[in-house]
C-alpha cells in the first residue's frame, strides 16, 4: 500500500459487545491514493453484523466523485482484503463498468 495515505482507528479485535462503542467510531480507517484520485472509507454497521466500505474515484479534472462502489464485508479480515486489493489496483474496481 504504497503510496497511500491511511488513517485507522479500528480496534485490535473483531466486534464484540465489550468493544462495540470503539466500532462506533465515525471513521473505522480511511486513505486516500497519494495523487488523491482514489479513496475509500469504512464504517462498521452494528445492527447489520458488518463494515461498510466505500470505494470511490475522482475524477482529477473536475474534482467530484466518478465512480463509488460499496462493499459489506463480514470480518475484519475480509475488509482488510478488500483494502489490500483496492489500494494494489484500485482502477481495477471499475474496468469492468468502463469497458
């Protein structure tokens, strides 16, 4: 992840009632390509048992937002997936949508 800028508050664990208010945080982790044309975000969504994370490119002209793709992982683990996979390649979440 190279090249990013990563900001996480998220806890050591997976949720869990002794450490759900520290889920309950506005901005679990968040990061931002280093030319800024990719970012993401991930909240946790307690009454649904998952985090959501939202992709999203911007578009370097005009500045607003080009594509944005919304995942519902599980686990800590499959968000960290995601995370890795995005920031490695993140113009490969909308190739498919492009072509």
């Amino acid at each position: 992840m190279n090249g990013w800028h990563i900001r996480s508050a998220l806890p050591d664990s997976e949720p869990n009632p002794s450490n759900l208010h520290d889920y309950l945080n506005p901005q679990l982790i968040g990061g931002a390509s280093a030319d800024a044309r990719f970012v993401f975000d991930a909240v946790y969504a307690p009454e649904r048992g998952h985090f959501v994370l939202t992709l999203m490119q911007i578009d370097d002209e005009w500045g607003f937002v080009a594509h944005e793709s919304r995942l519902y992982p599980r686990s800590r683990a499959e968000l960290a997936a995601h995370i890795r996979r995005f920031c490695a390649d993140p113009a490969a979440q909308w190739a498919m949508a492009d072509g």
